[in-house]
C-alpha cells in the first residue's frame, strides 16, 4: 500500500502511467430540499432536508462533496467545528444513515496554502507557478492559485525581485479558486514543464479532468513533490476568507507557500491548482484543489 503523506519519488513518477486505471466518473450533487415538502416528508427525508440546508448554510471549517461511486455525501469538519455546531452536524449526518452520509474529522484547520514559495513573491507573499499557458492571443502566461491573484497584482520570480508577470483575471472566493498571471516580456520561454527540482523537469501534455481514485502528484515551492489519490469531486470549502464550490479533493498534503501549485498525473496531464486545505506534510491532511480545465476554459486559455 502506497504511503499516502510520503514525499513522492521521481523514479516512481517516471515509471509510467500504466498502473493507474482512470474512471470516468459523473460527481453528481444532491439538490436542495424545498421546505414545504420537507415539513410533510417522512422523518428521514425531513433529517436529510436538514443536511443539505446546512450544506447551504456555508459552516465555516466544513467541506462538502458527494462520493460518485456510491452517492453518498461526504462531510468533512476541521477542528474549528466544535460544541453545538458539532453536535448539530454529527446529529444530522447520524439521522440519516451513513448509507446517506458520513461524517470525517481532519487535523487542523482549513486554511488557504500562501504566506506573508518554481516560486512567485509579492510583497512578502508566496505561492507557488502552477502551470504555463499561452493566452488566447498567444501570449506566454501561467496559471495559479486566485486567492494569490486577487491578493496582488504583480509577481516576481524571486524575493524582493522585480515583477516579471501581472495578474489579468482572478477569481476567489466564489466559483473557483484561480488567477491567469501573463509575463510581462512576451519572449518569455515558458516550456509546459513541472520542474521536479535537482534539474529534472516533467513535461506536461494536455490537461485533464479528475477522476476519483486517480493517483496524483503535487509540486510545491514549499514542501516539493508529494503524491495522494482524489477522493472526491465538486468540493464545496468554507475557508474563513469565503467560500469556494467546484474543487478537488484528495489525500495530498500541502503547506503555506505551496497555493497555485501544479496537481498532475504521470501520464504528463495537469490536473489541478492547490487552493487550500487543512494538516500539512508531516501528519498528514485534506487538499483541495482548483480543476486546471475549468479555470483554462473560464481564462480561455490553453497548455502551451
């Protein structure tokens, strides 16, 4: 069994894509229950009308996503959730069976993965380049973490540096979490690469959508390369700095300085952008991250 919070190796990666069976799986989300029909349903449907009111309610320090294999929704609470909040969403989730639902615990708390680390600065700030695109008019950009993008709107490839890139759109919190940043000088060599460290680059083919149970690999500017497997679709977070629907989630870890990150697969595909999450690379945690099709569709770019 693959170490799920062990830093991936780069043999490992190398190796192949042939031991990964990829499932074409539809995330599919529970509508939302109309009051009046639930005021006359049965109790068990009146307990599941209550969960998914509470899923709207946007709970900071929840995670809600729906499992595609089995249906079942998926709650996931970090440690800010406590006393009658807790009790109240464990009750519910109890109500109505965990053939419905199932409730998880995770160390920490859900927190978006920049601090005031290849690595992008600002101001004091750093995340992490998560993949280079050209933009529809066939400019040298990269994508990568939106709440890095709304937070400053030029970046620097190193400390202190001089501003190579400017963020052109960013959007977060709301339907995604993802900035498209072009470089300032257009000649920009900008290879659709993921750069492994110790001179080893990762080329990157097409992007592409996840699919659960997938493993996948995470580069980070703060902690480098780890893999874990996605485990869930359409993730709705409630981050203390707003809430954010759409998102993958996975056994990946990931630490301050890491957000915009790249999540791929060995067969060369991007994945995702790292918006947050909750632990870190020691004990482990919860990722999630921003799918790299949505967010090239939204910017109406592409992998170079």
């Amino acid at each position: 069994m693959r170490a799920k919070h062990k830093p991936a190796t780069r043999k490992a990666l190398f190796l192949g894509a042939g031991g990964v069976a990829l499932v074409a799986l539809v995330a599919v989300l529970l509508p939302q229950a109309n009051a009046e029909d639930a005021r006359s349903a049965p109790s068990g449907d009146r307990d599941l009308a209550t969960l998914r009111t509470m899923r709207q309610d946007h709970i900071p320090g929840t995670a809600w996503a729906t499992d595609p294999t089995t249906g079942k929704m998926v709650v996931t609470a970090d440690s800010t959730v406590t006393g009658n909040t807790w009790d109240n969403l464990e009750s519910t989730v109890n109500a109505v069976g965990d053939d419905v639902a199932t409730l998880k615990r995770t160390k920490g708390k859900f927190e978006l993965r920049a601090e005031g680390g290849d690595a992008i600065f600002a101001e004091g700030a750093r995340c992490s380049l998560g993949f280079n695109v050209a933009t529809a008019d066939g400019n040298p950009a990269f994508l990568t973490a939106g709440h890095c993008g709304v937070a400053f709107d030029q970046w620097s490839d190193e400390q202190n540096g001089g501003p190579i890139a400017t963020v052109q759109e960013a959007l977060f919190p709301g339907d995604g979490d993802f900035a498209l940043v072009t470089y300032d000088d257009e000649t920009t060599n900008a290879p659709s690469v993921v750069d492994l460290g110790n001179g080893q680059q990762f080329q990157i083919n097409q992007a592409a959508d996840a699919q659960v149970g997938q493993q996948v690999f995470r580069m980070g500017s703060t902690t480098g390369l780890f893999d874990g497997d996605v485990v869930a679709l359409d993730a709705t977070v409630n981050y203390p700095e707003g809430t954010v629907t759409g998102l993958i989630q996975t056994t990946v870890c990931a630490e301050p300085g890491d957000s915009g990150g790249p999540l791929f697969t060995d067969d060369g595909s991007a994945i995702g952008l790292t918006s947050g999450g909750s632990g870190d690379c020691t004990d482990g945690g919860v990722t999630f991250f921003q799918p790299v099709t949505t967010a090239l569709e939204a910017v109406g770019a592409e992998i170079g």
